[in-house]
C-alpha cells in the first residue's frame, strides 16, 4: 500500500533511510556521515520539514507492507522545478516492486499538479538506483552541471499510454 506519510512515521522514515544510505555510502564516505544518532536525529529533523510541507508539487509517500514501512519517497517544487529529493527501498524488501510502486505513485501525484519535467541527483556509486531510474524513464542531464559526487536525472512526466 502507498499512502501519505504522517508525523507518527518519522522515526521509522528516519531509520529507514539510515538503512538504505549505508548499502551505498559504506566503505565510500565517514560512517558519520551516514550513521549513528546525530545523523539520524538531523535525518528524522528534516523528514519532518518535508512531511509538514504542503503545496501541489510537495509530498511525501509511504510504501508499507502488513503494517512495516518498506519504502519513503519524497519530492518537493521549489521556483517552478520539481525534485524528487529521496526514494529509498529497507534492502530488506528490495526487489519486490516497492520502488516501483513508490515511483508510480510520484508520477500521479505529479500529473495531478501538472509536473511536466522532474530532476533528481543520485550518488554516483549508487549504480542500482542508477539502473532504476533508467528502466523508469530518467535520463542524464546533458549540460554538464557539477553535482558534487552526484549525477542529475531528469524524467519528463508524461500522460500514461492510451489517455
């Protein structure tokens, strides 16, 4: 089931998303960067901002599976360009149609705000988020803006086949 997510989540988002960043920031960047209480309170801080966020273009999405938060995906519109800032699947339930579920669920909310054009940046060593995204449609941006250690992405938002 896919459903908005409310304040009694964060600290499931939160450590969820703990989870999902060190299957590809482990071994790549200090684990502090990525673990242990601080980060997970400034983590849980900033899904709460993005839960209480409310606009046509803003959301924030639950995957969740006989009660068990399984997947959170958010995105937000800020000066006319939507990002989906995160899509994270628990690597406990990867490979069972969660992120897909997460990534059609964004694509109608997106629709139903007339999103036309959607970026995102994904880690660069993240090459299974990479392959998602590719098989859902993103492509690489082709100006050449530096993202850090990030590559952008962009997705045009279409009408779904046969409407």
């Amino acid at each position: 089931m896919i459903r908005t997510a409310r304040p009694a989540d964060l600290d499931a988002i939160a450590a969820l998303h703990t989870r999902a960043r060190a299957t590809y920031y482990r071994g790549r960047i200090p684990e502090e960067a990525y673990g242990g209480a601080a980060e997970l309170e400034r983590s849980r801080e900033g899904w709460s901002r993005a839960v209480a966020r409310e606009g046509a273009g803003d959301g924030v999405l639950c995957a969740e599976r006989d009660g068990e938060l399984t997947g959170v995906a958010a995105f937000r519109t800020a000066d006319g360009e939507t990002t989906l800032t995160q899509l994270h699947v628990d690597p406990v339930h990867w490979r069972r149609g969660t992120g897909a579920a997460l990534h059609a669920a964004c694509l109608d909310a997106w629709r139903r705000a007339g999103v036309r054009r959607v970026r995102l940046e994904v880690y660069e060593h993240n090459l299974r988020a990479q392959a998602f995204y590719a098989a859902h449609g993103w492509v690489p941006d082709t100006s050449g803006a530096p993202a850090g250690s990030h590559r952008i992405l962009w997705l045009t938002v279409r009408e779904p086949a046969g409407e």
